[in-house]
C-alpha cells in the first residue's frame, strides 16, 4: 500500500478521535474464569432484570448488566428469555423480593 493510499485509510477509532468507541469488550469476571460465557450471559440477564425491577429502568448500574449480556448472549436467547418473562415461565428469579 503506497504512503499516500495509507494517509486515506481509516478507521473506526481515528474517525471516533475524541469520543467514546460504540464497541466494548465485557470485562473479566472472577466467578467465570472460562472461556464458555454461557454461565456469565445467563447470570448478567437476571441480574438486569431483578435490578431494573428493584431500581427501575432508569437507574445507571443496572446498564452494566444490560451491556454484558447484550454482548455475550446470542439475540435467540435473549428473545427467548424475554417471552418466557412475559408468560411467567422464565427458569431465573427476576422478582424485586428477596427469597431465602
């Protein structure tokens, strides 16, 4: 590639120079050292859900969650899980109570 035809390429982070990149890797997480996220995607939905369900949707921390297993999880299984949610026959405990 010539210097000039180099100068013309660009990419998404020069163009964004000064702003937040749209793209983010998940953080590590202690409780899932493996590769498999499956474990990781699963528990970062119920958390949202209970979270938004206790703070509501407008509460900042409740966005990590979101984020996380927006990004691990396959869109089949998050379409899945919230029809499940709908009809009331999700596997997880998203309530806001608190169940010993």
């Amino acid at each position: 590639m010539s210097e000039e035809n180099r100068e013309q390429v660009r990419t998404p982070v020069q163009e964004n120079k000064g702003e937040e990149s749209p793209l983010h890797t998940v953080g590590f997480d202690a409780r899932f050292p493996q590769q498999n996220q499956t474990k990781h995607c699963w528990q970062a939905y119920v958390d949202y859900h209970k979270c938004i369900n206790i703070k509501g949707e407008d509460f900042a921390p409740c966005k990590v969650f979101w984020r996380t297993y927006n990004s691990l999880c396959p869109v089949d299984w998050i379409e899945k899980w919230d029809e499940q949610r709908e009809k009331g026959i999700f596997a997880g405990n998203v309530s806001s109570e608190e169940t010993v």
